[in-house]
C-alpha cells in the first residue's frame, strides 16, 4: 500500500452550496504522496462536505476535482473512508470479520473469495482485532468498534484513506491509541483526518489546513494566530506543546 511522491487528489476552484448558503468557497486543495494531512475548524465550517467532495459522494457547483487521474467516483474504490458516526443495530446479528469483509466490496477489482478472507485476516491482525473477530459488533467497546471501521476501509487495499472525527466517540486514552495507530498507517498510505481536537491533532499530523468555508492551508504543521483567527473569527491564545509558558500576546474581547 506504500504511495511515494505525486499528486493523488486534486481539488482547484472547488464551490459547493446547499440551497442559498455557500458551504465551500474556491476550495484548492491537493492531497500527495506521503501526506498525513490534518483538517480543523468550526461546526458547519464544511469538512465533512470537503471529504465527501474527494470521494464523490457530492458534486461541487463550480472548480474540478480529480482523483488518481479520474474523476472521483471512478476512483472511489481507491479511496477509503471512516465516517463521522457509525450508526447501527446493535442486534443485528453481524461479526467483526463479517463488518470487515464488507470493505471488499467496494474496491476497483474484485478478488476471489480466498483473497478476500486472506485481505480480512491481514486488516484485523493489523488492526489487533483477530481475537474478536467472531464477535458481533454490539459486543464491541468504543475503540475496538473505530479500530473496525478502520479496518474495514483498509481492507479494500485504498491507495488513500480518509477518516471523519474517528475520536469523536472515544474516551481521552482510547483516542490517543486510535491517533497512534493512524500515524504508523501514514508511513504507508497518504491520509487525511478530520477533527476538532487541535492540540491531539497538532502532535500527530504532518500538516495541518484550516477550513471554515473557505481553506487556509500553508504546508505545514504549525498554526498562526492570523489562520485560527481567520478560521474561527474570534481571537485567541495558543500555547506551544512542550513549553507550557509560551504564549501569544494577550487580546481584547470577550472573556
């Protein structure tokens, strides 16, 4: 699954609106070889519509979208995705593997039944879920359900992997194990990550772009006051890791 060099997804002018508002404004934005590429910013700021753009779930109104040469939804088995919310009954009578397997659905070239159990038996191994792989999904506690979800977009062999909030649901010690896997995953594969937690997020990617309808991205892993400024329209504080009494220059405003 190693990418080296080059351009995977490339986004140029990207506008999309929903009825009267505009969620993304002239979005460029590309995703290359050997990126760990960390996305923040506000609620409704337009993130997840971003991911969805690259996977070719929605059309943008206005710019392009290119994915592996094509257009997305050409590519979209070689794309794999952890959505936000995984919602599901938990009595559906459904495993681990079985979940897992799944992802074999989606790729470009369908494999034969033992290359799909071989491909499940790796992501799962991978994964450390080979000793609940015959347990039913309710039985699962909050991290070994997202290690699943991973799991399950891995097993389609992406050649990039998209992840939306996957520590959303997670308790602090759990969603840091979930952030350490995802940086070993990203010596493999290119990898762009949706969250809210800057200060966890900032001590895992390699770069990190802004988005609140419009995209702030520099091409790197540090944030200045004028692109959190910009992005989250209020002034604020940051606090460098690791030296506790570094901080920006104090600001008028609201307490």
């Amino acid at each position: 699954m190693s990418d080296r060099g080059g351009t995977l997804i490339d986004l140029r002018g990207v506008t999309v609106r929903f009825a009267d508002r505009t969620v993304l404004d002239s979005i460029d934005f590309a995703v290359n070889r050997g990126d760990f590429v960390g996305i923040i910013g506000p609620n409704a700021g337009g993130k997840t519509t971003l991911l969805k753009v690259m996977l070719g779930l929605i059309e943008p109104d206005e710019g392009e979208v290119r994915a592996f040469g094509t257009s997305p939804r050409e590519a979209r088995g070689m794309i794999g995705y952890v959505p936000q919310y995984a919602r599901f009954d938990t009595d559906f009578p459904i495993t681990v593997a079985e979940m897992v397997g799944m992802g074999r659905l989606g790729r470009v070239r369908g494999g034969s039944r033992a290359e799909d159990r071989a491909a499940v038996d790796r992501a799962l191994a991978r994964l450390e879920l080979t000793g609940v792989a015959g347990v039913r999904l309710g039985k699962l506690s909050g991290g070994q359900l997202q290690r699943a979800l991973i799991a399950r977009a891995l097993v389609m062999e992406p050649r990039a992997l998209l992840l939306d909030e996957p520590t959303a649901s997670l308790d602090t010690q759990i969603g840091r194990s979930v952030y350490e896997l995802l940086e070993q995953l990203a010596d493999e594969i290119p990898i762009v990550l949706v969250s809210h937690d800057v200060g966890v997020i900032s001590r895992t990617v390699r770069t990190i772009a802004c988005l609140n309808v419009r995209m702030h991205y520099h091409h790197s892993k540090e944030l200045s006051p004028e692109m959190v400024e910009a992005v989250y329209g209020c002034p604020v504080d940051l606090v460098a890791h690791g030296v506790p009494h570094r901080v920006l220059e104090l600001h008028d405003g609201p307490q």
